[in-house]
C-alpha cells in the first residue's frame, strides 16, 4: 500500500487517466444496461430469425427498399410506438429491430418495451455490421408491419 502511494505522488497524471479511464467504462456500461433491450451479433440474430423471432427495419422506406434482411417487416423508427397495435401479436414473442448502425433501433426498442413487448432485442452494430458479415440481404417493397 505504500508504494501505491509513492507511485500516485511520482505519476499524478498517469493516476488520474486510470481513474478516468474506470469512471467511462462504468458509465459506458451503466448506459447499455438503462436501454432497456439486450443487443444480439449477427450470428444470433440469423438464430433468432431461424427461430421465428419478428425481425423489424426501423429505417426509411426507401432505405428499406434498396436492402433489408430476409422476411424483415419495415416500420421507421419515429412510427414504432404509434404502429405497436399492428405488432401485439409478437408482445409474448421475440422481436429483433435494426438500423443502419444500430442507434436508431435503441430507442425504438425502448418505446417497445415500455408499451408490453417482452423479449425485444437490437442488432449490435445493426446492418452496418450485418454486410461485415456478408450475410444475405434482399431488395424490394416494403412488407408494412
């Protein structure tokens, strides 16, 4: 313990950066955990979509239109909470929500969540991530959830 001391008095800034360092890593983390949803990889999310799970586009139409995942309904993400009537049937079943790069599905997971939906999860990364992955993507008009 005194040389813990010793080395705070010789390395001030050094301290201060770890110190730093451990405060965002806690906010960090603090954050994730109030988004109210769980985030899911790529390979988890083909699982969940293989299991039936309702995968949701939050993205523009037209954005939509130029790719989307396969059988992937399209709601944008400021129509979510509005349109969650058309979804009740998937309140008790998982529903997995992307974006482009997985920013706008939090929230709109967030509204989910607070009107009943029980197992809503995002895309980590979101279809940004998913062409990474060079998983399939299709084109067309959009299925209205």
């Amino acid at each position: 313990m005194n040389r813990f001391f010793e080395y705070s008095t010789q390395h001030p800034f050094l301290v201060a950066a770890a110190a730093i360092l451990a405060i965002l890593a806690i906010v960090i983390e603090i954050r994730e955990r109030a988004k109210g949803s769980s985030m899911l990889g790529t390979a988890d999310a083909v699982r969940a979509a293989n299991g039936g799970a309702l995968m949701l586009d939050v993205r523009d139409t037209a954005d939509y239109e130029a790719g989307h995942i396969i059988d992937a309904r399209s709601i944008p993400a400021k129509e979510v909470a509005g349109k969650a009537d058309s979804l009740k049937r998937y309140k008790e079943k998982p529903v997995v929500l992307y974006c482009e790069t997985g920013f706008a599905s939090g929230a709109a997971a967030k509204a989910l969540k607070a009107l009943g939906f029980t197992k809503v999860a995002t895309l980590r990364g979101g279809l940004k991530n998913w062409r990474q992955e060079n998983l399939p993507l299709v084109k067309g008009t959009a299925k209205k959830g």
